[in-house]
C-alpha cells in the first residue's frame, strides 16, 4: 500500500460508492478508507474537480496526501490505533462495524 509510504492517489484505484463521488473542486479537502472499514487513514487535497473527472474518467492524479497514518506527524503523537484494523503496512476492513461513523471519503482497492 503506497499511500502508508506517502505517495499521492491516482484515480485509477477509486472504488466509487454507489452514490458516486459528488461535488468536488480541486483544492478541496479528503479523507481517505478501505471498503469496510469507516476511519479514514489519510488525507489530502483534490487535484482535479469532480467536472474534470466526469470529463476524463478515473485517469491521473486524484488526491495529494498531506497526512496518512503511519507518518511524521502521526509518530509526533501517541502513536495510538484507531482499530486493531490498522497496521503498519496495511488497513484491513473491520470484523465488527462501529455502531456510528460518518466521514466524506473516497475509498481505494489495493
């Protein structure tokens, strides 16, 4: 999983929630979370807007991570988990769901 090592998302690896991705500029801020698992473990600011990707598709650079789980500032911090879910190479879905989580996220196949 590259983005644990800091590198930015491409479109390519969304997996578009049924509802779609919604409005989006560029610029706009994102969290980022496996299917199944609600806690988002990065986020980042749009590089297109959601008019661009429905003119392109899923092509090119999507999302320029500012922090992810895992990284300096995360490590500045008590170095807690949000869910045994996480490790430090990957984000798995979680057995047990949360009883409410609500976050404005993209969601990446690995």
């Amino acid at each position: 999983m590259q983005v644990l090592g800091g590198a930015d998302l491409f479109l390519q690896g969304l997996i578009v929630p049924q509802g779609g991705l919604g409005d989006f500029s560029a610029g706009d801020l994102r969290a980022v979370s496996v299917p199944g698992n609600p806690f988002p473990f990065a986020v980042g600011t749009m590089e297109v807007g959601s008019s661009e990707v429905a003119r392109t598709g899923l092509k090119g650079k999507g999302l320029k991570l500012l922090h992810f789980f895992g990284d300096q500032l995360w490590g500045l911090g008590d170095k807690a988990s949000p869910d045994p879910s996480f490790t430090p190479t990957r984000i798995f879905p979680m057995k047990v769901k949360p009883k409410a989580c609500s976050s404005a996220a993209f969601s990446m196949s690995f």
